[in-house]
C-alpha cells in the first residue's frame, strides 16, 4: 500500500516539475484549453450515450 502511495506523489511531482518548467504562457493555455475540452468532450458523449440509452429502454 506505501508503495502504490508513493508512487503516486512521485506521478505527481513529476507533473508538477514538468508543468513548473514549461516557460511558454501560450503553451501553458494551450494544454489547460485542451484539457478542458476533453473533458468536455467525454462529458457531452457520456450525456448523449445515457439519452439515447434511456430513449432505447423507454
């Protein structure tokens, strides 16, 4: 269990140290768009497959 943990805040620190050293602004609010509109993305799909589903079952 210590080792799944510690392996995760090392995931972590890493992202942090990657995120921390990229010095372009325009990269930085690139990544946070993109982030986001995968997010999105998987959100507006998973909405569509539950309608259609309920809509199959109905």
């Amino acid at each position: 269990m210590k080792e799944e943990v510690e392996e995760i805040k090392n995931a972590i620190k890493s992202k942090i140290s990657f995120w921390n050293n990229i010095k372009s602004k325009k990269l930085k609010a690139g990544l946070i768009i993109l982030s986001l509109g995968l997010i999105g993305l998987k959100v507006f799909t998973t909405v569509l497959t539950f309608e259609w589903l309920k809509n199959l079952l109905a």
